[in-house]
C-alpha cells in the first residue's frame, strides 16, 4: 500500500535520505535545492536553496551521529551541512 506521495514543483527529486530516526525525508531537487520533508504527516518543513552549483545532486548521506548531512554533486563537488539548526524537526505528536 501507498504511504505517501511527495511531489516537487521541480524537475524532480535526483536523491533521497532518511534522518537517523526517520522523522525527516530530505528530497535533493535538480540543481542542489533541498527539501525537507516530516515523515508524520509528509508536509514539507523547509527547504534549502541550492547555491552557487548548476549540477544535480547524486547522494546524500547524513553522519552517523546524524549531525551533518554530505550532498555530493554530478559535477564532483561536495556540500557540508551541519544540520541541527538548518534542518527542522516537526513538533512532537501528541
């Protein structure tokens, strides 16, 4: 069965990543921008521009404290977030 259909008003999704708990679903659209997705309720939280690179993302990976979030680009360069402040998380539910 279906859980959820995310959609993007983009070119598409080119890689996906989980957090550590599964609360948040990161989305890298063409172009480096990324979403962040609430795995609960499948709403988008925020999204993050892409910057100065013109390629697409092809991975992202999250350390395995969960703290930092690598993109690695189709042209070879590497993005570094630390993500505790840029990535949030929803509200607990109830």
């Amino acid at each position: 069965a279906l859980t959820a259909r995310v959609v993007t008003a983009g070119m598409g999704f080119h890689a996906l990543a989980f957090d550590r708990e599964g609360r948040r679903l990161l989305a890298a659209e063409s172009y480096g921008a990324l979403s962040v997705f609430d795995t609960a309720g499948w709403s988008e939280l925020t999204r993050i521009p892409g910057g100065t690179s013109r390629s697409p993302i092809q991975a992202l990976v999250f350390s395995e404290d969960g703290g930092t979030l690598v993109a690695q680009f189709a042209d070879g360069a590497l993005r570094v977030w630390p993500i505790a402040m840029q990535l949030p998380l929803a509200e607990p539910q109830q």
